[in-house]
C-alpha cells in the first residue's frame, strides 16, 4: 500500500498547478518522473554548500564531495545487488548503453558476429547497436516477438545461437511495457559463450532488480526515471568484464599516466569509464532517490504500478472508441489509440483536460510496424498517482466530449 500522504514530498504535486484550467494529472512517468523535497534538496546542498569537484582537489571540501559520491555509489550498489566496483555514474541510459555498444561491442565484435536485439527496443538500445554493426561488421538480429510485443524464452532459445555474442534487450519495454524473461535468456547467451546487457531504464524504477540473480553482465538506467535529478544514470558490468573493456569516452579524471607518444595508463572500473566532470549534484540526489523510493518500497511500488494499470485497463477494455495495445503487460503503462484520430491530436486533447500522456512513436521507432500503428498515446504511472487520477483520465477519454465525440 501506498500512503497517499507520499504527494506531500513532490512540489510539483503539492504547486496544485493547473493545466488549460483543469488540475495537472501527470501520466508521463516513463518518461520522466517528479522529484522529491529530499532529492531537490541534496541537489541543492552540492550547489550551494559543497560545490567543488570530485576527484580533484587535495582540500577538505573536495574530500567532503569524494565521500559522498564513494557513499553514493556504495548504495546503488546495494539497491542493484552489485559490488560499488561495478557501479559506474553516467548521465542515463543512453549513455550507458552506448559505453557498453562502443566499449565491449566494438573491441570484442567480429565480422559475422550476432548482436540479438528486438523490434520494441528504444532508439538508446538499438542505434548504437546499429552502429557498431556497421563498424565492426557484425550483424544485427532480432529475437521475434510475439503478436501481441512480447519477448518469450521460447523465441530466445530459437534465435540465440553460437554466433550470438551479445544480446542487448529492455528488462521491461517502454511503449508496451512487456517484461522480458531476462534471467532464463542470460542463460542461454552465456550458455553460447555470450554476454547480456540489460536495459533497465524503465524497470529498475519499478520493480526489484538484482543484478546477481539475473546474472546479467550489464545493466543500464536512468536515475530521472526513479526521482532522480536528469543527467543522472548508472552503468553496471561485471566487473571481470569491466577490467577489460574500452572505455568509450577519454578524458580527465580515467586515466593515471598519459605520453607524448599517445600511450596512456588507465585507472581502473568504474573511475576508467567516467571521463571528466560527473554531475555531482545530480548524484547526490540519485542517492536521496534511491532511498527515497527503497522507502516506499520497491515490492509497492509494483503493486501500486499494477493496481493502477488494472483499473485503466478495466476502464477502456469495453469502450468502443479506444483501442489498446497493451492490456495484458505487466507495466504501469497504457498504449492506446483513440480510434480515427491521430495520436498527437488524442494527446493534445487529453492535455487540454490537463492530463499529460506521452504520444508519438516513444522512441521505439520499429515497435509500430508489429503493432499495426504508426503512433500511439501512452499513459504511464508512478507511486504517486492516484485511483482518482485514473478514473480521471478513464471518463475523460469513455466519455469523449464535443473533440473526441466528432469522429463518431
Ligand atoms: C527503455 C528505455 N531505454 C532507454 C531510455 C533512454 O533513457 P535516457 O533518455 O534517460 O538516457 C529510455 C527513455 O525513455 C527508455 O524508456
């Protein structure tokens, strides 16, 4: 259960801003999620009583800041079940995933190798991949999914073979929100000798990861998709991989030696992969997310998540107008079109309503063609939304109104 009292910790819940005359109702947490008082506040604190850089200075404030950030990394460590060593801070998941495509993948790949992908990835899990393909003269495939977007360990096991060398896949997709058998799938990769990456930007926020159980090599998130500031993410490996990997971006701050000749000395994972000025501040509050939503508790928020995505779907299930892509995943998360309208028209009168949904394509531009759609809205949830918002959102899209009403 979820204590409704949890809204008085989000200023911009508590601002009661209103949209186009109606009450803000915030569906866009996919997206990007509200930030807690103690997030903005520890983001405050770095930018007001403690700024100075990391691993920099040999003076007490930078030692002050060194800590923080040690400590900050000890505890996404413990929240993902990996070792501090294995946490490396970067500004989100697409950064992430691209130190994993340009550091693994493209020292490790080799013409006719297999990267295996899947039509509902995110542009920051499939461009890079395309690119290193290209590079390296790897190739690109895809685990099919079924009708209805979902990955199966069935299709996993057909598609991963010996040429599979890396598998990069999204634990919990970002348009249908379908949950990927990712801990049986890491087994058959490293069955074939491969390696699994993770993409966990839209599940870590969401339910409990643990990196150890899945026996993934890597994950990749985003902290502005659980509370934290933007600018904020976190890359995981393992750390026998991490020893020698590439890092993809060389700079200040990774290295222990460099020489006019062009040789250089690397330091060490994670510091090797974290080139130049990390955002300080955003970590400190990354750390007061990870607390702040540990509080909540992760085993709610996904009871909540579901909760909230039952009533949506019990709402629109019968309603003529609607069509849904999406009922029976296992995300907080409703695809839908209204029927006869383009997405961003439905999305721009919802807004008018002053409910926020995302509508477009979301970033997974080759999910649509298996969908049969070219767009969709998306309403996506958090620990903060409430029953009243739903309904809210349910009667405003069942009842229609003079725009929607025009098409029928
Ligand atoms: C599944 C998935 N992967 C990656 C990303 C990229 O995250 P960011 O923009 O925070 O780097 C997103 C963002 O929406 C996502 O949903």
């Amino acid at each position: 259960m979820i204590d409704p009292k949890i809204r008085d910790r989000f200023p911009m819940l508590t601002s009661n801003q209103m949209m186009q005359g109606h009450p803000l109702i915030y569906l866009d947490n996919a997206s990007t999620t509200f930030k807690p008082d103690c997030v903005i506040e520890a983001e405050n604190f770095y930018n007001s009583l403690q700024t100075s850089n990391s691993h920099r200075g040999d003076y007490d404030l930078s030692y002050l800041v060194d800590q923080h950030v040690a400590e900050s990394r000890a505890l996404v460590a413990s929240f993902i079940n990996a070792d501090t060593r294995e946490v490396i801070f970067t500004s989100g998941a697409t950064a992430a995933l691209n130190t994993v495509a340009f550091g693994y993948g493209l020292s490790t790949l080799k013409p006719g190798d297999e990267i295996l992908l899947t039509l509902a990835e995110h542009a920051s899990n499939l461009l890079p991949w395309f690119k290193v393909a290209k590079m390296t003269g790897a190739v690109i495939r895809y685990i099919p999914l079924t009708k209805e977007g979902r990955v199966t360990v069935e299709a996993a096991k057909q598609a991963i073979g010996p040429k599979t060398k890396i598998v990069s896949i999204a634990q919990v997709t970002n348009v249908l929100g379908y949950e990927a058998p990712v801990k049986e799938i890491a087994a058959l990769v490293h069955a074939q000798g491969g390696v699994i990456c993770v993409d966990g930007a839209q599940s870590v926020p969401h339910i409990k990861v643990d990196v150890k159980d899945l026996d993934c090599d890597f994950l990749a998130f985003s902290g502005h998709k659980l509370c934290a500031p933007t600018g904020t993410g976190i890359l995981y490996g393992k750390y026998h991989i991490l020893e020698k990997m590439e890092p993809f971006a060389l700079g200040g701050g990774m290295n222990v030696k460099f020489y006019p000749s062009g040789e250089m000395e690397l330091l060490p994972p994670p510091t090797r992969f974290e080139a130049g000025t990390i955002n300080v501040g955003g970590i400190y509050g990354l750390a007061k997310a990870i607390e702040f939503i540990q509080g909540v508790g992760m085993d709610n928020i996904a009871e909540h998540d579901r909760m909230l995505k039952a009533r949506a779907v019990e709402g629109l299930k019968n309603c003529d107008k609607i069509t849904m892509y999406n009922a029976t995943s296992e995300a907080g998360i409703v695809d839908f079109n209204v029927n006869g309208v383009f997405a961003q028209d439905a999305g721009t009168w919802l807004n008018s309503k002053g409910i926020a949904c995302r509508s477009g394509s979301h970033c997974a531009k080759i999910l649509h063609e298996h969908i049969h759609t070219i767009a969709t809205v998306r309403a996506s949830f958090y620990f903060y939304n409430t029953v009243e918002e739903i309904d809210t959102f349910v009667d405003t899209l069942v009842k229609g109104g003079d725009f929607l009403d025009a098409y029928f």
